[in-house]
C-alpha cells in the first residue's frame, strides 16, 4: 500500500496536576483571610454570616478533593466574591452603629463635633480607607473643609453644622460604596478571563524546555499569580486586568518556543521508533523547518515521514509492494512504539488501506482511526 497518509501527532501531557497545585496555593491564602477577617465578620454580622464564607471556602477545598480545577476555581472566584461582599456588609453595619452612636450623642453639640473629626481623623478606620478610595479628590476637600467649618459659631450653630456634616459624610460613604459595589461587579466579571488565561498558561507543556527556562517561567508565573490573589483580594480592576493581559501574554511568548521543543521531541521520537521498528533512517529539515524522515527497510519497506511546524498534522508514505495488510501493520507498528516514546499517532487518513480488516494494534493513550 503504497501513496500519501495524513495523520496528527501530540505530545501527551496532563495539565490538571499543575492547575490544582495552583488552586491549592490560592485556597491557602483565602483560608488565611478567613482566618484575619472572620472575628470581624462574626462581630458585625453574626456567626452566620462567618459560616456562609467558611463554606463558600469549603467547596474550594470539596473541587481539590475531586480533582476538578475547573469548578475548583469557579468556586474560588465565587468564594472571593462572597468575601468581598460580606466584608462590605461587615463595614456598613459597623457604621451604621457608629451612626446610632452618634445620635445619641446629638445632645451635646462638643460631643458631636468630637465624633465627627475622630470619624474623618482616623487614619486606619475601614470608612476612611473607602472613601480614600472611592472619593474623588474633591468630594474628599469639600468634608474636611465642611468639617474644619465646623467648630465655629455658638453651639447650636456648631450642632446643626455637625449635623450637617454627618449627612454628608453619610452620603459620601453611600456615595463610595455604590462605586465599589460597581467595581466588585466589575471584577466578579473579569474572574472568567483570568481562570481562562491560567488556564490555557497551566496547559502549556513547560517541562519540555530547559531546566533554565522552566525556572524563568515557573518564577514569572508565581509573580502573576500573586499580583492575580492581590488583585482579587483588593478588588483591583485595572489591576486584575493588567494581570490577565500579562498572563496572556507569557503564554503566547512561551508557546513558540514549546512548540519548538515539541517539534525536536517529535524528530527524536519519530526516528527511535522507525530504527527500532527495524529501519533505516536519514532525516532533513526543509527550508520552511519541515522535518523529513526517510526509512528503509528490509527487503522492500520504505517510509517517508515529515512533521511541519506550527501544525500536528503529520504526512506518511508507506511503500510494501502493493501489501495493503503489511503496510497497515507498519503503520501501527510504529504506532505503537511512538506511544511508547511519548507520542500518541492519530491516523485520520489511511489512504487506500482497511485497518478495518486487519487486527489493530492498541496501547494505552493510543487512538486509531480508519477510513476506507
């Protein structure tokens, strides 16, 4: 059977061990927030609300368990985004007690004020970090001016000014957690593209470059994997996408080089498998990088392999004298032992030979197919 073959070949490797390694450092650092923040969320929203988190967190730990990275960072994006929206909650309700607070302070016109200015004074209070964040520069100068305005006049002029100021301020804290909210739905949006991105970056075959290599990569892919946990743990929009695109972009300055590595480890398999398959074998590469593999063999068996880059697609020419069911029986011979070099051959056309009419040869991860 003697005339032109095309088929696939890859390189088979399993990306899942590497993604859930992944997963499992990000559900440490959500277990390590849990374990800052949840005496804050069980004191301003009850040992309810800490349990919810705890169990968002759990079906984490459930998709490490079955193996499943996929619904595995689903539920850790989901997980993030009850965090964020619990601690807001947290917040709210710790100033609305802080509001209650000073109502009932309104009595005393130098109590109020007093409130007022420890309320803007306090440089570590959740509220003063919120609307550092989510006031314009601006808003932010008119309440200290409004503020600093304040303290003078008769105490009932200094009441109704605090009163005032309260309002304000309430409406500003409104005003920056309506802007944050948005933002949170910003980022819960943007998870898919930065599980998207790992993804495709955790499906690159990095253990095929060298030791060098797979220690620049490895270091490069731990900095954007921190900045990612930092963006979604701080509701950085811009900063969440900036880290797609660079995850993105790692993977697409990696995958030449993969491919590269691919296409040399395909050569070498292809060449053990046809000598040990009993050939003789010369092997060039064309000008366009095509590698072509000429074998013979005893006493009329002849092969011409030649794998292309930037493609899986691998053309064959068997010649066996017009042999149809020695020339099928080659083919998967070699088959066979490129699965066992690590390459599993796909043949999507056999030409004009019938694998169907003679027993096929099977291996684990090897797939034939026929067409007649």
């Amino acid at each position: 059977m003697s005339g032109p073959k095309r088929g696939t070949w890859r390189i088979a490797y399993d990306p899942v061990p590497g993604r859930l390694a992944d997963l499992s450092d990000f559900a440490t650092k959500q277990e390590a927030w849990l374990e800052r923040q949840g005496a804050f969320l069980e004191r301003y929203l009850g040992r309810q609300a800490l349990a919810e988190a705890e169990q968002a967190h759990g079906l984490v730990l459930e998709c490490l368990e079955d193996g499943d990275p996929d619904a595995g960072f689903d539920a850790y994006g989901a997980a993030w985004a009850l965090f964020n929206a619990l601690h807001r909650d947290a917040r709210e309700a710790r100033r609305r007690r802080i509001l209650e607070a000073q109502e009932r302070q309104r009595h005393a016109a130098s109590e109020l004020l007093a409130a007022c200015r420890q309320a803007w004074a306090e440089a570590e209070d959740e509220n003063q970090r919120l609307l550092s964040r989510w006031l314009e520069p601006g808003e932010r100068a008119c309440l200290a001016s409004a503020l600093n305005a304040a303290a003078a006049g008769s105490a009932e002029e200094v009441q109704n000014k605090s009163r005032a100021w309260q309002a304000d301020f309430g409406r500003a804290l409104d005003l920056a957690g309506r802007r944050a909210g948005e933002n949170a739905r910003a980022v819960r949006a943007a998870v898919p593209d930065l599980r998207s991105a790992v993804q495709a970056l955790g499906g690159l075959n990095i253990p095929l470059l060298s030791e060098d290599e797979q220690k620049r990569f490895a270091g490069t892919k731990a900095r954007l994997e921190q900045t990612a946990e930092a963006a979604l743990a701080q509701e950085d929009l811009a900063g969440l996408r900036s880290t797609v695109r660079h995850i993105r972009n790692l993977a697409a300055e990696y995958e030449p080089r993969i491919r590269s590595a691919e296409l040399r480890k395909a050569a070498e398999a292809w060449r053990a498998a046809l000598v040990t398959c009993g050939y003789a074998v010369a092997c060039r590469e064309e000008r366009d990088g095509t590698l072509v593999l000429e074998a013979s063999g005893f006493p009329t068996r002849t092969v011409s392999v030649q794998v292309r880059p930037g493609t899986e697609e691998v053309l064959l020419n068997v010649g066996r004298q017009h042999d149809h069911t020695r020339c099928v029986r080659d083919v998967q011979e070699l088959q066979a032992e490129l699965g066992r070099q690590g390459v599993a051959l796909t043949m999507t056309d056999w030409g004009r030979g019938n694998p169907g009419s003679v027993l096929q040869h099977s291996d684990a991860g090897l797939s034939v197919g026929s067409r007649g």
